[in-house]
C-alpha cells in the first residue's frame, strides 16, 4: 500500500501525538514499523510530544537484616594489643625561609601557611637525597604502612555463612 497524502497527514498528527512507529503502523495497516520510521525520516519530523513515561516504582525502605542462625556457639578472641607509636612532641611550624621565588632544588618544600596569605612560604631546610622534603617533614609525610589483620578460619567461615 502506497503513501496517499491522507495517509502522510494521519501519519504526520499520530506522530506528533507522540505514538509510537509500531502503534502508528498498526493504526495505518498495510505498513510496517519500519516504513513508518522512514517516511518520518523523510518528512523530517522531529519535535514530538513525549511519550507516556513509564509509572515510578515507589521506594521501598529495605528490609532489616537476617538473623544468624548458629548451631555453634560463637567463640570470640580478645582483640590483639596493636603496638603504640612513640608519641612525637607538638612540633610549632615556624615560618619558612624559601619562598616561592627562592625555592631551590635540594631545599624542603614543604608548605608552610596558607598560600593565599602574603606570610605564605616553604621549610627551605635541606631536603633529603630521595625526596622533597627535609627529615622532619618526611617523617610527616611517609607514614609506614599498617600490618594487615590476618583472618582466622573461623572468622572466614562466619562471613562465608552471610551469603550462603
């Protein structure tokens, strides 16, 4: 069946009423949803109403945990004493000697105030071989890394039990 001019008019008030190409192929008949994208492609058409929006799902608060059935008691260990660092006495920043136009290659760079303000400068100390900053800021700088806690079988098992 051919494109009569009643046909493109039908097509043309369908399409701004925002159906879709199978729905305006059906109410058309004789056409399929691929030739009515065509002919609109050919027409140009474009601006159309929106389509209906699908209705939102209405929120469901979740819902509270299960609880763990054991047929074994649970048998807890005293947490292991983590080792304390030596505390460090307060250290008072005093202001810096290098300033942004001072600043040299082996000297800490390390920030001291705020860069907005005037009084903003660097540490300018000496800095280490293999780094930036001076040995006080690079104590500050370079924490060293956290033993990992290692799990126990049965902790293992617990959390294995969550998801079965």
């Amino acid at each position: 069946m051919g494109w009569t001019d009643e046909r493109v008019e039908t097509l043309k008030k369908l399409w701004l009423e925002g159906l879709s190409a199978s729905q305006i192929a059906k109410h058309l008949g004789g056409v399929t949803r691929n030739a009515v994208i065509g002919k609109v492609h050919r027409l140009g058409l474009s601006g159309r109403a929106t389509p209906s929006q699908p209705t939102r799902t209405v929120f469901k608060a979740p819902r509270p945990p299960r609880p763990m059935v054991s047929s074994q008691p649970i048998q807890r260990r005293a947490p292991e004493p983590r080792p304390v660092a030596a505390p460090r006495p307060p250290y008072i920043e005093q202001p810096g000697t290098a300033t942004v136009l001072t600043l040299g290659a082996h000297m800490c760079k390390w920030p001291i105030g705020d860069p907005s303000t005037d009084d903003f400068t660097f540490c300018g100390r000496r800095s280490t071989d293999d780094g930036p900053y001076c040995i006080h800021h690079a104590q500050v700088a370079y924490q060293p890394p956290q033993a990992k806690k290692r799990s126990s079988a049965s902790e293992l098992a617990r959390s294995l039990r969550r998801y079965i």
